[in-house]
C-alpha cells in the first residue's frame, strides 16, 4: 500500500489533471443546465454572487498574506489569485446547491468538493510541497538501511576520477540508492525522527570513493521525506552522478524538529532538546562510522529550505570544523518562534547572549576569517528571503568567505526555488570538493539570476 501511495502523483499526471477535468466539466453543465431550463436571471445572480465572494476571498487571502504576514512569509500572487478562484468556483456551487433540486442538487454538492481539490491542488502544485500521495500521509518511502551495509572507501575521489579516465572504474550501478534510517542519538538524546539517505552509484560499488557530504534539512513544518521528494533530492543527484562518472555527494537528510510542530531552532534548549548536538555531533559521527564519506570539512556540505536553510547558515557557521560549506534557500535572519521576547525566554533561559550567539551573521564575523563556501538562494517572489540572502552573505563575504548568491526566476518560497537553485549549487559546491568540473557557468542555468556581493 505504501508503495502504491508513493507512486500516485499530486504535482503532475493522472490524478491533478483528473480533478482540474472533472472540476472544470462540472462547472460547465451546472452553469449550462441552468441556461437550457430557463432559469439564467437566477444564473445571473448566481456568478454576481460567486464574483463577490472571489473579490472577498481575494481581498481576504491578501490581507492574511500580505499584511498581516500570519505564515511569515507572502504566500505570493499565483496562491492568492488561486484560492480566490477557488473561493469563485465554490461560492457558485453553493449558490447552485441551495437553490437547485434533483439530480442538479447533488451535482452541485459534488463540485463543492471537486472545487475544494482543485484549489488544494493547484496551491500545492505552485509549493511543490507534496508530490505524492505517500508525502502527504507522512508514508515511509524508502527501505531500512540497517539491511544494507556500504563498503568502507578504498580509495580517494581523485583516484576514483583516474580510474574513470582510464576506463577501469570498480562496477557500480547506473542510479543511486535512498534509505530511510534512524540515526543514533548517543550524545544529544535528541528525539529524531528517521533520515533519509542517498547513496550515489559510486557509493555502491564493492571499492567506493571517500565520497563528500551533503546534509540538507526540510523546512517546518516538514519531515526528511519532504526534503527528498520535493527537492528532488535523488533525481538531481542521480543527473549529476551520470556526468561525473558514478560520483555525486552522499546525501543525509536528519531530522532537526523531531516532529512537524516542533521548532527546535536547531538548538540546545530545554524546549524541544539538544537539536544542535544532535547535528553537528551525532549525525556527523554517525556518518563518518558508517558511510563511505571523506572527514575532511571541505567535503562537507550543510544546507536546506526556509527554517531549514536558517539552521544551515547557523550550524555551518558555529561548526565550520564540521562543515565547510553551507547550502541555504529561503532562509531567515535568525531562530525566528513567535515573539522574540518569549522565545529567548523559552529557547534560552533568557539569555539573550546565548540567543544571539544563534544569529548566522554574528556568528560568521566572529569566527573570521573563514575558508567556507557559501551558495545562497532566494524566490525572485519572496522578498524578504532575498533581503536576508543579502544581509547574510555580505556578512559572509565580509568574514573571508567565498560566496554566490542567486534569485531563482519565478518562484518564491516554495520548492520550485529549492530545485532551481540547488543544481548550479550542486555543480559549483562538487567542483570545489574534486567531483570534477561545472557544465557552465551559474548565470547559464535556466531561471538563475546571480546577485553580486557588494
């Protein structure tokens, strides 16, 4: 069952299409049946009435977006004009549904809720958040890696790259592997969730390469799961290992939350626990005991979306021992939970010095100078996250860092910047850790636009 959940699509083939067809079909014969029976000054007043209450749920989905800022976040111009559409549609069906009687009545009950789908659809095909019908459910997608055991490195990327050249690289599989694993919390006590886990074809073979390392971490509300599928994490990494001869990063995806209402801020608190210690201690150690990865912090990569992203600018510039280089998209200034105030209270016991030990900024200028690298993005339709991509890589430039900041064209803060971003990311990133050159420059990625650091 599991299996079949995560094979159905939300984003693209049968079942949106199915819905938007059904949708648009019902609409198309309550509006006609209402004209054939004679009854078009009441259809009339009905599509006045559906038009009101579409300006309303404009005006409403606005204000809660844009002024009031309840997600934090815009939820952007495509979200909003959706949900009024879909606030359109249904007050229509509803105007039907009160005044219709037969066969017409249940019709009109039914596009209520084919309404109701379509407009969750389509708000979810502009995130990319969940994918599939197994990501909505929170269904385990991949298989235990405790039944798999990869071979300990038995020689360097270099040499791995040399044997390639030569034609005589160890036998590998043509796509990679993802696994699900609970990694152990021996330090941190932290109360995790399962990992995900991708494996790159080289990573397979009998004699793996010291592969580098990409910990990449969901936003919240999400899940290591969510990371995987709508990031597209396998599928970019199996394109990249396909031009590099088997090679991409290991990729772990840890839980920082502990559950989808959780924030941890990716701290040590007495709120959700030992986050912090949790990523920069055990997961590492965990990582390197088992996984067939190189030691070396240039080899390594933190990096992830919205609180995520925030987690990776400051993870990677309080343990720059750990992690050489940071992978943000659509990240914060800071911890952000509530009202400032409050959270230093709960998080830190008050301590605002410990609170602003946390921000990513200081932390990086406290720490100068640095050899790390940092590849940040923003959604050309998320503002704010572009003026904290700024703030936060001129603090990096600034602290010696090499930095790359990017506007990906045409999403926000959603998913699609994630995927967008993250492929020159991975290119520029793999080319500083040996997996061998770029394929073009950033500015040449489709919908990329670089920012230059000032």
């Amino acid at each position: 069952m599991g299996a079949w959940l995560a094979k159905v699509h939300l984003t693209q083939g049968w079942l949106p299409a199915s819905i938007f067809s059904l949708t648009a079909l019902a609409l198309i014969v309550l509006t006609l049946t209402g004209l054939t029976h004679g009854r078009w000054r009441t259809l009339l007043r009905q599509v006045a009435i559906a038009l009101g209450i579409g300006g309303l749920g404009l005006l409403a989905t606005w204000l809660v977006s844009d002024v009031f800022m309840l997600f934090g976040v815009s939820l952007g111009w495509m979200v909003i004009i959706s949900v009024a559409l879909g606030f359109l549609a249904v007050g229509f069906a509803v105007c039907i549904l009160i005044t219709a009687r037969g066969w017409r009545r249940i019709l009109a009950a039914l596009t209520v809720l084919l309404c109701l789908l379509s407009t969750g659809l389509r708000v979810d095909i502009i995130y990319g958040e969940f994918t599939t019908l197994g990501s909505l459910f929170s269904v385990s997608l991949y298989p235990d890696y405790r039944d798999h055991k990869a071979a300990k490195p038995a020689m360097s990327v270099a040499q791995w790259r040399s044997l390639a050249s030569r034609g005589k690289l160890p036998s590998h599989p043509s796509v990679g592997r993802s696994y699900s694993m609970r990694i152990p919390n021996s330090r941190s006590r932290f109360a995790a969730r399962p990992a995900d886990i991708y494996l790159p074809p080289a990573a397979l073979s009998d004699k793996p390469p010291a592969l580098p390392v990409f910990v990449l971490l969901a936003g919240q509300p999400g899940s290591p799961d969510r990371l995987f599928t709508a990031g597209a994490i396998p599928a970019m990494m199996d394109a990249y290992a396909a031009q590099h001869d088997g090679l991409a990063p290991v990729v772990v995806s840890p839980d920082q939350n502990g559950a989808s209402s959780h924030n941890s801020l990716c701290v040590d608190s007495p709120v959700y626990g030992k986050a912090e210690t949790y990523l920069s201690s055990d997961v590492p150690a965990w990582i390197r005991a088992e996984l067939p990865v190189a030691s070396q912090p240039r080899q390594w990569a933190i990096g992830g979306f919205s609180q995520g992203g925030t987690c990776s600018t400051q993870l990677g510039a309080r343990h720059p021992h750990v992690y050489g280089n940071m992978l943000p998209a659509d990240g914060e200034l800071e911890p952000t939970q509530g009202r400032q105030e409050q959270m230093i209270r709960d998080y830190f016991d008050g301590d605002r010095k410990r609170f602003l030990a946390q921000v990513p900024a200081r932390a990086m200028l406290e720490r100068a100078p640095s050899r790390q690298l940092l590849f940040t993005a923003a959604g050309s339709n998320d503002k704010e996250s572009q003026h904290n991509m700024m703030v936060i890589a001129k603090a990096a430039n600034q602290a010696g860092m090499k930095v790359r900041a990017v506007i990906t064209q045409g999403s926000g803060h959603d998913w699609h910047t994630v995927k967008t971003a993250w492929k020159p990311g991975l290119e520029w990133v793999g080319q500083a850790m040996g997996l061998g050159p770029m394929s073009r420059p950033i500015e040449d990625f489709p919908n990329i636009t670089e920012t230059h650091i000032g």
